[in-house]
C-alpha cells in the first residue's frame, strides 16, 4: 500500500511538472514586466534598463549545414529575417551569430557547435535601456520553436537618486519581495552589496523555478551603491547572472 501510495505521489509530481511546462511554453502566463515594474515604484525607483538571457541545447554536434538551418530557424521566429549571419570555426568547435546594436538596445544570437561534447548550443541575449519594453516579447518568440527545452533568465534595473545605508537597504529589498509576495529564503551581505533571494508567488506562472543549494529560487533582489551616488536596485528571475 505504501509503495502504491509512492507512485501515485511520484506521478502527480511528474503531472504538475509537465503542466507548468505546456503552461509556460504556450504563452499562457502573464508577462514578468509587470510585476517587476510595480515592485520598483512601490519604492520610488526608477527603471532604466533591462534584459533577457535565453539557451537551448541540443544534444548533438550541428554540422555547417545544419548550423546555417538553426540559424534561419531562429531569425524567422525572431521575425529577423533580415539580419547578415557570420560564420566561424576553429578546433573542435562551428559557430554561426549575427547581431543587432543601436542606440538604446543590442540583440545578439550565436548558435554553436562543440564536436568534442557532442553538443549545439542556441544562446539569445537581448538588452535595453528602454524601460517599457517588456523583454518577454522575444521568449515568446523563442518558445514557438517546437522542439528546444529553452531557459530564460531576466534581468531588471532600477535606481535611487541617493545612497543608501545597509538598514534602509534592507528594507527596500524587503519591501520589493513584499510586492512579489516573495517568501526569502537566501540572504548575502558584504560591504558592497546587499542580496535576497527566494520564492516569489507572483512570478510562480511566469517563470520556472530553478534550484539553488537546498533551496527553490525564482526571484532575486540585489541592491548596491554607486560612485555617482545613486543606489541601484536589481531584480533578477529566476537569479541573477554573472556578477552584480
């Protein structure tokens, strides 16, 4: 009885997992942009840049031939049909990328073969500092390519016109996982930055969780000051790539 009991648990699991998937990769969520935005103005920051980090991988070396399909496939759904795509190629490794830079925006995409893992990698970067672009416009567009299991990572930006001390520091970031009914579960302080991370209900349809020691993580905030004498706040989902 008890190990019956363990399968239908076991199966459920694996049922709620698929649905947040097919739920996520239909569109059917509302977009991260809102939430985070609102999170900023309850504090008074104002936002000033944005971005977006997508990959897929697929578990075969892409020959030249199929580099160039993966790349006219991606263009397409990205409706950037038009955009030159570079070539390159050294040992063990192939690689096809093309880019888009102007004043405010830079949209990159590189698809690389490695012939030494057995490996294709589809890598999208989008950046703005344009601040009502919602940056989930492109995973949309990402995610109608059938096929890849894609990973997203945003990455918001904000800021105060002062600095701030670690106590009121603390409450900002506080405050801002109040807003995204976020329920902390990692805290990280130095004498440089102030960081939390943790659950968050609101972005719980919007953003697959990922995670993170012992913990699930689908929110991070990180706050810091700057030599100009603003603090900036970030807001990082599922966390925050690279350094802060």
């Amino acid at each position: 009885m008890k190990k019956i009991l363990m399968y239908v648990i076991i199966f459920a699991l694996c049922v709620a997992i698929c649905e947040q998937r097919i739920d996520y990769t239909n569109g059917n969520v509302t977009a991260v942009h809102s939430p985070i935005a609102l999170s900023f103005a309850s504090i008074g920051a104002i936002s000033f840049e944005s971005r977006l980090d997508s990959w897929a991988k697929i578990n075969s070396a892409a020959t030249p031939q199929e580099l160039d399909q993966i790349a006219e496939t991606v263009l397409a759904s990205l409706d950037l049909t038009d955009i030159p795509v570079k070539g390159e190629a050294s040992e063990g490794t192939a690689r096809r990328e093309c880019k888009i830079e102007q004043k405010n925006s830079y949209l990159k995409v590189v698809i690389q073969a490695d012939y030494q893992t057995d490996s294709t990698n589809i890598i999208f970067t989008y950046y703005t500092r344009e601040a009502e672009t919602d940056t989930g416009d492109w995973v949309h567009k990402l995610e109608n390519i059938a096929g890849w299991d894609w990973h997203h990572y945003y990455l918001f930006s904000a800021y105060l016109p002062e600095p701030t001390d670690s106590e009121t520091q603390e409450q900002l970031l506080q405050a801002v996982m109040k807003d995204l009914e976020a329920k902390t579960k990692e805290v990280y302080v130095d004498d440089r930055v102030m960081s939390l991370s943790g659950y968050s209900q609101i972005l719980s349809d919007m953003v697959i969780p990922e995670w993170v020691g012992n913990h699930h993580i689908n929110v991070q905030t990180v706050i810091r000051n700057q030599t100009d004498g603003k603090s900036v706040i970030m807001i990082g989902s599922p966390f925050i790539l690279g350094d802060y």
